[in-house]
C-alpha cells in the first residue's frame, strides 16, 4: 500500500507521516471533492502533499526498528526506518535463535541429499535409508551376483561390481557428511548475526 507525507512547503519538514485520504477529509471538512484518494489530490494541484517511495525494512535481526519517517533526497520523498542497537542480552538470544534455526535447516538440507540418490555407473540408485541398510546387508550376505531395480532401471550386477557399487554410495554419503559437519561447525563458531548470514546453507555439496 502506498504511503504519503505531509510537508511544509517552505522548508520542507514533515507535518505528519504517514499521511491518509482520510487525514485530508478530516483537515477540510465540508470540503466538495471529486478525489476519491491522494493520489487524486496530488495531481489536482494541491500542494505540501507527496508520495513516499518505499524502502527495505532493516532485517530485525540486526537492529531494532523504532519507527519511520520520510526525507526528501534527489528531489523525491523516501521512506527512511529509524533504527536502534539491540543490548547484548537481546543480541545473544537473536543469534541463538538464529543459529538453531540455520541447524534445523542444515539437517533438513542433510537427509534430502542423503535420500535423493546417486548415480553409479549410469545407474540411478535409491539412497534412502530404507536403501542404504538394504545395500549394508546385501553386502555382507556376499552373493557372487544380485539383480537390483534401482531408480533409474535395473541391473545385474556381480558381487564386486556390487560391493563398488555400495562403496561409491557410502562415499557419496560420507561426502554429503562432511560439508554438513563443516556448515554445522560454522554455525557453531559464528559470533555474530552477520557471521551467520555468511554461512551459506546451499553451496558445496556433493552431486
């Protein structure tokens, strides 16, 4: 939704902000207008009124926002937030917050890596945890061959072309466990909020 400022015309200082259509009516009761809004009333010529360009709200969990205003620069009015430092008390609760958060998500970006599957020797192979204690204990059973239906087809395969196949799996795994155990350490070792934001939860993992 729009906002709009009242100002003085002569030195430009706010009279009141935000200000509303219905701030108008009430200051020119009896008033016959054929403006239904401000923006209506603006281009009608009536001066000391103007449209607030909007700006990004300060992320609240680096600075606590008191309240707004509008500053005309270059000509136009721009909303502007008014901002405040949190205590170390409030800075320390944010970041704990934020960084079981950033956890929740890590381990959540863990287990749909770790589910999607790999790809080993063109064959796409389920690596759910169902699959991967199904694959455990096919190994060890140590058949010489073993039909498998996998997510990308099927396949007979011997028992070494197996016991790779299940190598290349756990590999992928322990790959996917190792940038997880890195992001996680960097969650823990952040100090503060922009520390975190800088631990970036998408890069680097295995495909």
């Amino acid at each position: 939704m729009s906002e709009y400022v009242k100002f003085n015309t002569s030195d430009l200082s706010v009279i009141k902000y935000p200000y509303s259509f219905r701030d108008y009516l009430t200051e020119n009761p009896g008033m016959i207008t054929a403006a239904r809004n401000l923006d209506k009333v603006i281009s009608s010529g009536v001066p000391g009124i103007a449209k607030v360009l909007p700006s990004q709200r300060p992320d609240a969990a680096l600075a606590k926002v008191t309240g707004k205003t509008a500053v005309r620069t270059g000509g136009v009015w721009v909303q502007e937030w008014q901002t405040e430092n949190y205590s170390a008390e409030e800075s320390a609760a944010i970041l704990a917050a934020q960084k079981d958060e950033y956890r929740s998500q890590l381990r959540a970006k863990i287990e749909a890596k770790m589910s999607a599957g790999v790809t080993v020797n063109g064959l796409l192979v389920d690596t759910s945890p169902v699959a991967r204690s199904l694959l455990a204990l096919g190994q060890i059973g140590g058949k010489p061959s073993r039909k498998i239906v996998a997510k990308g087809g099927k396949a007979i395969l011997t028992g070494a072309e197996f016991n790779a196949m299940v190598q290349a799996i756990d590999d992928f795994g322990q790959a996917v466990m190792n940038h997880g155990y890195d992001l996680h350490a960097a969650i823990d070792n952040a100090t503060t909020i922009q520390e975190l934001q800088a631990v970036d939860l998408d890069a680097g993992w295995p495909e």
